[in-house]
C-alpha cells in the first residue's frame, strides 16, 4: 500500500511524494508512470543500491505489457525494450569511473530521438547525460520506501500530471 503526500513547491511543480510500503507499492508506481509516458522523455531514478529503481522499471514494463525478465542494466549498461508502440532505455551508469564513457559508448544516440530513456546513476555520466524531464528519487522510508517526483520540463510536467500515483 502507498499513501500520496504532497511535497514543497519548487520553481516548476509540486513534487508529488508516495510512500511505498513494499515491492508491490513500488511496481504499482511504476505501473502508475506507464500510461503517461511519451516519446522522447528522459526519466532519471535517483536512489542509493538497493532503492527499487529497477523494480519500478519493472512495474512500468509489465503494465506496458512486458512478460520477459527485467534486469538491472548495472553490467550491461543498457537494456533495451520496445513495448506497447515504444522504445525504452534502461540504463545504468554506475560502474563508470569517468564521464566520458558515456560519450564512448556511444550512448548519446538513444537520447533525443522518440525513445524513452530510463536512467539510473546519471550523474555519473554527467555532463553528458542530458537533463531529466522527470526525476524519480527512491529513498528509505521504514520497511519501505519513499518517492519523490519531480518534473524538469514541460513534458515532464505534462508527464507527472497525467499519471494516476497509488495511495
């Protein structure tokens, strides 16, 4: 179960908070993101090892009709999905010891075109990674967890208000 709160204004929205109980809480969230999703945004989740990150992925792919397994792209950097008319990116650039592995890799093709590019540990490829649209920050919160979103443009904004958040 999740409960909805409302966190402190800032410059381009309310940032919505939900409090997430358990792992089915934050697949719901994730589930919650899914039909608001359009072509081209860039998601950030934000939180430490551990914080439900790809488990909200998980909760997002399945709502759009994934059925195949969902990995942390930690290895991999990137785990690609097309689902339900879109193309996801799942990123994570945690084990990159220098930004310019970003650029190396090639990655700056994904980013700006009609995907849809989840990223975890973005400031690792800072400044290369381009901005978020819509930042999803995962932290602990008792048994559970907290999340607090935040929009950082207008599609984001467009984004947060069309999703449905449980609680």
């Amino acid at each position: 179960m999740s409960e909805l709160l409302h966190g402190p204004d800032d410059s381009r929205s309310k940032a919505p908070v939900c409090l997430l109980a358990d792992e089915a809480a934050t697949r719901a969230l994730g589930a919650a993101m899914a039909p608001a999703l359009m072509p081209g945004l860039v998601i950030y989740l934000l939180g430490d090892l551990g914080a439900g990150k790809t488990t909200l992925v998980r909760g997002l792919l399945e709502a759009l009709g994934h059925c195949g397994a969902v990995r942390s792209p930690t290895y991999t950097l990137i785990e690609p999905y097309a689902v339900s008319k879109l193309n996801l990116y799942h990123f994570d650039f945690y084990r990159f010891s220098d930004p310019e592995e970003f650029v190396d890799a090639g990655l700056e093709e994904y980013f700006g075109g009609n995907g849809v590019c989840l990223v975890e540990w973005p400031d690792k490829g800072a400044p290369f990674v381009p901005p978020a649209d819509l930042e999803v920050q995962l932290d602990p919160e008792g048994d559970g967890r907290r999340a607090a979103l935040r929009a950082g443009s207008e599609r984001g904004l467009a984004c947060l208000k069309q999703m449905k958040l449980p609680g």
